[in-house]
C-alpha cells in the first residue's frame, strides 16, 4: 500500500531523512578514526603484531560504529527491528562496502595513477551515498512483520 504524506507529513520524513544522513556522516568517522588509533595504540604502546592489531582495531571500531548507528543515527526505527538480522546485514553490507572501496582504490592507482593515500579519500567520498541508502533502507529498516503489526495497533 502507498501512502501519501500531507505535506507537514512529508517535511517531517525529509527532515528525518536528512538528519540521520548528517549524523550518519559524523557517525562514519568511527570506522576509519578508531581503527587508525587502536591500531596506533596496539603498535606503538603493547607492540601488538601488524595483522593482529590491524584485526583487532577494525573489529573494534566496527562494533562501535554498529552500536552508534543502531542507538543514535536510526533510532527511530529501533523498536520495529530484529537485532539478529541487523547484525547479519551490518556484517555483509560492510563487507562488500570494505570490497567496493578497496577496489576502486586499488583502480585509481593502477589505471590513473593515484596514490592510495588520495583514493582512498576518492573511494570514501564515493561511498557516501550508498553507505547512508543501504544502512537506513536495508540493514536498519524496519521489519516486514513488525511494521505489519505496529500498523494494526
């Protein structure tokens, strides 16, 4: 069924929109800032191994980053999600995101020339857009059931 919004009903839907998209770009940070400073904090101060501490401080940093967009970035749709389900498309979407970026880094380098510390900026930017798309529309959005059953209340 389509629904129509009011224009008042409309408004508040983009504003939503629009403010998760700008906390999902301060949330974005978590990802690349907590893993570059685990890992410099592994490295330098316990001496951790390279892979090790590389491992370590992206899973970390991916925890906290899942945990941000789920309480604060869509919090709105927080109740009419499974938290299992979640976390399934967290790990897959991130997964082909980190497999894109990688890509089109590795890309700019070898066909144009760009060093990766440049793509990987390029890459980033690149990924803005379908990291907010598949995050609010598939890895936090509501459930077909439970958006069912809030209907019929």
């Amino acid at each position: 069924m389509v629904t129509l919004y009011t224009s008042p009903q409309r408004r508040q839907v983009l504003l939503q929109g629009f403010l998760e998209f700008i906390k999902l770009q301060i949330a974005g940070n978590i990802p690349f800032w907590g893993t570059y400073f685990l890992f410099a904090l592994l490295d330098k101060v316990f001496y951790a191994q390279t892979m090790p501490a590389l491992f370590v401080s992206t899973i970390a940093a991916y925890t906290l980053f899942f945990i941000v967009s789920d309480w604060w970035v869509f919090s709105k749709s927080r109740g009419q999600r499974k938290k299992t389900t979640n976390i399934w498309r967290f790990i897959v979407f991130m997964s082909i995101t980190a497999l894109l970026t990688f890509n089109i880094t590795i890309q700019l380098d070898e066909i144009l020339g760009i060093s990766p510390y440049i793509g990987q900026f390029i890459s980033a930017g690149i990924s803005i857009s379908w990291t907010f798309v598949g995050l609010k529309f598939w890895v936090f959005a509501p459930t077909k059931e439970r958006q069912k059953a809030k209907r019929k209340k």
